[in-house]
C-alpha cells in the first residue's frame, strides 16, 4: 500500500524553524521525484520545492527562496523540508508529493498534510 505520511508539524512562533519529514512506503523512492507544497486557507496550492531523484536539482519560489531547504534520504525513503526564519504567512498545511521517473512515469502519490502554524 502507497503511504506519505509527512509529520513535523505544530506551532512556531515568528523567525522560529521547523523541520518537516515526509516518509514514504509502498513504491520505489528513489525513481521519484518529490515535492513540497502548501495550501493556506483560502487560497491554491503552493508549490514550495523540488528535488529531484538524486537531489541534483532544487527549485524553490521566492516566497521561500533562502529560508527553506529541500533534501532527501534515498536509504530512508524520506524527504525533508527545513523551514527558517518562519513567518505568520508561512502558516499553511503543507503536503509532500511523489512524481514518479522513468519506468515510474505518470505515477503521482500525496500525503495528507501536516498543519504549520506561526503565530505568536
């Protein structure tokens, strides 16, 4: 069974850090390409960053650009989102995405979300 199941979540306050995880099971990892979004309330979907299956490539808006960093344990089948400098704007529930390369192509799996509050 394919599960993301991402965690780290909670309250921070303002210029605080968190880090997210998301860990996945039941597909091939490595082959896929992951990516972090973000949906506040009221408005679309954010995406945040990317990394590709070996890590060589990371993308981030400017929203975010600086302040947070994608990275990603192949042998743990985990893939992480360090947020700094946080800021009440950043409160959002943000989900992990797994787009599948290769033989894997055209795959496409999601958490559920975790909720980041920043608030003080």
């Amino acid at each position: 069974q394919v599960q993301l199941v991402e965690s780290g979540g909670g309250l921070v306050q303002p210029g605080g850090s968190l880090r997210l995880s998301c860990t996945a099971s039941g597909f091939t990892f490595s082959s896929y390409v992951m990516n972090w979004y973000r949906q506040a309330p009221g408005k679309e979907r954010e995406l945040l960053a990317t990394i590709t299956t070996t890590g060589g490539s990371i993308n981030y808006p400017d929203s975010v650009k600086g302040r947070f960093t994608i990275s990603r344990d192949n042998a743990k089948n985990t893939v992480y989102l360090q947020m700094n400098s946080l800021k009440p704007e950043d409160t959002a529930v943000y989900y992990c995405n797994a787009v599948g390369r290769g033989f894997y192509y055209g795959m496409d799996y999601w958490g559920k979300g975790t909720l980041v509050t920043v608030s003080s």
